[in-house]
C-alpha cells in the first residue's frame, strides 16, 4: 500500500532536523524584526488604559512556526506592543483573541478558550490557560467594552443597546462557575438600536450576522441581548437556517454560559445593505441566494424581453412590476394613475405594501421584474428580486437625494439590480398644500437640513405625500423596459 504523503511528512522528508530548527530560529527572528519595527513606529502614539472602549491594532500574522518543542502559532501587533498568540508545548491549548474596531462595529473572536458569559455582570469572562496567556492578554492592555450593535456611530441607535465587557482573567475560581457547557461556538449580538425597523433589520443585523455566521455551517449558538421575540419569530427562517440551536435571550438568564469560542459583536461593511468580499468569505450574491433557499423562492432571473415578442398577446412576456404602496408616510396619491399608465406600457401591475408576514412578501418581491417606490424602508425588499430586475426609487423632494441613493441606489450594484431613481419636483409633493411657494421648505432645503434630523425627517419624510406626474414618471418606466431588453 502506498503510504499517504501529508504536507507534515513531505516537510519533514524535505529538511534535516538540524535545518527544520535552522528554518524555524530564521521565521521566529524574522516575525520578530518586524514586530519590533511596528512597535517602534507606533508605540510613541498609544497610551495605556485600564479598559478601553476599542483599541485599534496593526495586525501582522506568521505562520505557524515549530522550533524544537515552542510552538508559535501568530504574532499580533497592536499599538501597545506585541502578543504571541498560541504560546506554548508541542501540543498547546491556544489561545487566541482577535479584537477589530471598524467604521460600523467593533467585535472580539475568542477561541480556544475557557469563556464564560455571565448576564448579570454583563461581562464575557476569558479564562486563560496559561500564566504567559494571561501576562500576554493583560499585557495588550485587552478589557474591551463593546456593544454588539453594527451601527456604532448612531448615538440615538447605541443608547438601547447593552455593552459587554469582554474581560481576561486568570483563575477560573474568580469567575462565576459554568451552569452549562456548550459544545459549540456562540456569537453574542444585539436587537436593540433600529430593530423593527425594515431596513435596520437587514442593512445592521441581518446582513451582518450571515457575514459573521455562514461560516459555522449552522454549528453556532446565537447568544441575543436586547432580545424581542417577535424579531425572532418574523426572521425566523433565515435564523433557522444559520443556526440549528434555539436562541438564548441571555439577559433573562441566570445561567453562565461557557464556551470554548465565542464571537462578541457582528462583522459588518462600512456600506449598507452590503458585504465587503475582501473581508469576508461571502458576497451579496451569496447573500441573496441564501435568502432565495431560505424562503424558497423560485425565480433567479429577471425576464429578457425579446424584440419580436413586443406585441405578443397572451401575456406570457409582459414583465411584472410591483408597486410597493406606503398608506402613513410617503404614500402615493394618484396609484391608479399609475397603475393605468403602466398596464398601457405593457407591464403586468400588482401593488402591495409590506407587512410583518415576510414569506409572503418576499415571494411577490421575487416573481416582479421591476419594483418601484417611494424612498423608505419598504424598499429594503428589493433584497428579494431577482437577477437583473430593475429597482425604481421615488426621491422626495427636499434634498433627499444623497441619503437615498446611499440606501438603496450603490448597494443595488452588488446585488445585480439595475438601479433608476426619480427625483420629485415641488409640484408633486403635498407639501405644496402645507407651506407657501416662497417658504423655505422649497426655497432651501439646506437651511432646515440645518435645524438637525429630526426636523428634516418631520418636514421631508414624515410629512410628505406623492402626486407623480404621469408623463414625466412614464420615461423612467419606459427606461426599466430598455434595461430588461438588455
């Protein structure tokens, strides 16, 4: 029998034990050369603190190095100094924490640990396994306070969500005692801040925690603070399909928790309703397949209309648009206007508007070709349309623009949506009926953009109804019909 070639034994094959030891002192040196150019740039600019809100690393990571019986397994950089991570025997337990401070959140992945979540201090305990585990964590200076929470920058967002002390210590008899032992990781996270809302429910938690959770395959507990069990129950399918373990509402627990790897907090990409590829192992394409499975929905791509079927009779090439209708704020006044003008372009016209029951909305969302509205949260569900359809926003007016196109108009390019947006002039918005045509409102928007968000939102958002213009509004449904003929 021929016997199985490992890279370990291909290795140990290629080099003498004498030069294995000579490799190993060269990559241990050289790790170590360029941990201390990094210190020596860096150091002067940190200072130390007790706990910190976020420190901000400078990572650099070797590979696993074996030199005699001392195994490294990374080295990590950080303005405080440097760590080695995985210090120990031939056959280490190791230890390894990882903490980022990002634009949108920060977050900590534990592994190889003793950790302990303990509710009633709020604090996730890392019992270290070595004397040199816990003078390398105590040395990099790593009591961190996070809010599990992917909108860190919001104020208003952060005051709902509870903060976690992720803590090292080294005898486990200063910690409380583990009432369960869990077998599998966990990732701690929150459903304060926006939750409830559409577009936060994807673009701050949903989005994020597949980005953090796709990779355990469903071998992954989910730990929720700030828990509200309706948002459990309405995204429960896609919970289901990310972890295959009831969640636990940790604030309500008495229990400590221990895991042997825990993530604290979500990974999330600076722009919303995204994910970063270079970060991540997954993309919105990914994402939104995942979403089809979950949900079960059928159509991937969006029609092509073929010229010579243009004037085809029995319906079967007349693409779909959904009008996704708002009866508080933002809502169209004349839809039956818009509905006609459509139908006379060749579209088949539903209009809906969502609610909490997200199956069934997803899976109208997904039988359209083009979905237009009014710019909102409704609009999330774009998330849900097929390849190559075409999203339409409505932009009020009010120097909306900017926020809108943010939402909605860069995120669709990930997703392979093709994107047009139609921006309302005064004589289509209500606030014509609110304030004379000399009034502020219209003559500088910028001026009550100024006065702060809640009363830009209370004018612009809150206040306002849309009247389209049929004949204008008709060139942007006749541009979706050109994109779907591409």
């Amino acid at each position: 029998m021929d016997e199985k070639i490992t890279y370990d034994t291909f290795f140990a094959r290629s080099f003498s034990r004498s030069d294995q030891k000579k490799l190993g002192y060269g990559a241990f040196i050289g790790c170590l050369l360029i941990a201390l150019s990094f210190c020596l740039v860096f150091m002067p600019y940190s200072s130390p603190q007790s706990i910190r809100e976020f420190p901000k690393p400078f990572l650099v990571s070797c590979p696993v190095i074996l030199i005699d019986r001392l195994i490294v397994t990374n080295l990590y950089i950080s303005t405080s100094g440097f760590v080695f991570q995985g210090l120990g025997t031939s056959v280490p337990k190791r230890m390894n924490l990882v903490c980022k401070s990002e634009k949108r959140s920060d977050y900590c992945e534990i592994n190889g640990e003793d950790v302990r979540i303990d509710a009633k201090s709020s604090t996730v305990f890392i019992v270290a396994s070595s004397q040199q585990s816990i003078r390398d964590l105590e040395d990099n200076n790593t009591s961190l306070l996070i809010g599990p929470y992917s909108r860190k920058e919001d104020q208003i967002a952060m005051k709902s969500v509870r903060k976690w002390l992720v803590k090292p210590v080294m005898e486990s008899n200063v910690t409380p005692p583990c009432s369960q032992t869990q077998s599998v990781p966990a990732i701690l996270f929150s459903l304060g801040g926006y939750s409830g809302n559409n577009y936060h429910d994807f673009t701050d938690i949903i989005i994020p925690l597949y980005s953090t959770a796709r990779i355990f395959n469903g071998e992954v507990k989910f730990v929720v603070t700030n828990s509200n069990p309706w948002w459990i129950n309405k995204f429960r399918s896609l919970v289901q399909k990310l972890s295959n373990y009831e969640v636990i509402d940790i604030d309500n627990e008495e229990n400590i928790h221990c895991f042997t790897s825990v993530v604290v907090g979500l990974k999330r990409a600076p722009q919303e309703l995204s994910i970063d590829p270079s970060k991540s192992s997954y993309s919105m394409k990914d994402f939104r397949q995942f979403l089809r499975s979950a949900y079960s929905l059928n159509k991937v791509r969006a029609i092509k209309i073929e010229d010579e079927d243009d004037d085809d009779d029995d319906g079967k090439t007349r693409p779909r648009l959904l009008i996704v209708a708002r009866n508080r704020t933002r809502a169209f006044r004349n839809t039956d206007e818009i509905v006609g003008m459509a139908r006379n372009l060749g579209y088949e016209v539903g209009v809906a508007e969502a609610d909490g029951n997200i199956q069934r909305f997803a899976e109208i969302v997904n039988s359209c070709d083009v979905m237009m509205g009014v710019h909102g949260a409704g609009l999330t569900n774009m998330v849900f349309l097929p390849e190559n359809a075409v999203l339409i926003q409505v932009i009020p007016f009010g120097g909306v623009e900017w926020p809108a196109r943010a939402a909605f108009g860069e995120p669709s390019k990930d997703m392979n949506i093709r994107y047009l947006d139609y921006k309302i002039k005064a004589e289509e918005s209500s606030l014509i009926e609110q304030y004379p045509a000399d009034h502020e409102v219209f003559k500088n928007p910028l001026s009550i953009s100024k006065q702060g968000w809640l009363t830009f939102k209370a004018v612009y958002l809150d206040k306002q109804d849309v009247n389209l213009d049929i004949n204008r509004f008709k060139i942007t449904l006749l541009k979706a019909l050109e994109l779907l003929h591409q």
